[in-house]
C-alpha cells in the first residue's frame, strides 16, 4: 500500500491511466512481433526489395514502442507526484488499490513475457543479418583471391596475387 495518503481520485486516475498503457504496449508488441516475423522471412529469402519497403512500418513500430516508453515514465512520474513509490510499471500494479488487481497483474506478466519474446525474435533476426553478412565475406574473399585461401600472414608473392575475376591476372 501507498506510505502517505492518496486521494481516490488519484488512484481512479492511475488506474486508468496504467490499463490504456498496458493496452497500448499489447498492441504495440504484437505489431513488433509481425514486423520481426516478416522481417526474418524477407532476410531467409533475400528479399532485399520486400526489406526496403519494410523499412517505414518498422520505423513507425519503433516510434509507437518509443512512445510507450515515454508514456511509461509519464506515468510513474505521476505515481511519485501522487504518493505511490514504484520504479516500474510491475510494482505501480502492486502498490496501486487496483479494482481488478489479479487482472492488471496478469496483462503486466503477458507484456513483460511478450518483450522477452521480442527480445529473442530480434536476437535471431540479428544473428540471421550476421550470418548473411560472413557469408558474403567470404563470398568476396574467394572473388579476391581466385579461390584459394590465402594465409593472412606470409610474405608476398605475386603469382598467387589478384583473383582471376577480379582482376585477370590469372
């Protein structure tokens, strides 16, 4: 509970306050969600037109998660100024004379579990984008070197510099 005396309506405020948040951020998740998922597919099938064009929604997502964010300080900067000591939207949800407590709680759980998906989903759309790019190191690398490997230490010898695609010598 509150340590000083909060008015109702504070609380009916808050309250309301933290359900349009949590409302807003499921909404935002799910659409991050479909733009990592879409996103992922594009890069498996190097469908570097389909990823320029998704470039402005993810934009727009990542704006909206920008704004639940700022929306989130908003909010426990008014929870301080109302009497309730949170540090997150968790402990607001704990501290708060919540009408449906085990209800807010939950979708507090569902949106923190969400953002670890998301966390995950953006992980393996990175280490997919690295991947891509190794792969075409090397693929510049055989291009360079006319396929043969080439030691990164020795001393130069010109029959076995340049690449035959690159340029011709060979």
């Amino acid at each position: 509970m509150p340590e000083c005396t909060v008015s109702a309506d504070a609380a009916v405020d808050l309250e309301q306050a933290l359900a349009e948040l949590l409302q807003e951020l499921s909404a935002v998740q799910e659409e991050v969600l479909e733009v990592l998922s879409e996103k992922r597919e594009r890069m498996e099938n190097r469908d570097i037109e389909g990823m320029t064009a998704l470039q402005a929604r993810e934009q727009e997502v990542s704006q909206r998660l920008t704004q639940c964010h700022e929306k989130r300080e908003a909010l426990l900067a008014q929870a301080a100024e109302s009497g309730y000591q949170a540090d997150s939207i968790d402990s607001l949800a704990r501290t708060l004379p919540l009408k449906d407590r085990a209800g807010v709680r939950r979708q507090v759980r569902h949106s923190s579990a969400r953002m670890r998906v998301l966390q995950h989903q953006s992980l393996a759309n990175w280490v997919l984008a690295q991947q891509s790019l190794l792969h075409l190191s090397q693929m510049f690398e055989i291009l360079a070197n006319g396929g043969r490997l080439k030691p990164t230490y020795e001393k130069s010898d010109s029959s076995f510099s340049g690449g035959s695609l690159v340029d011709r010598e060979i």
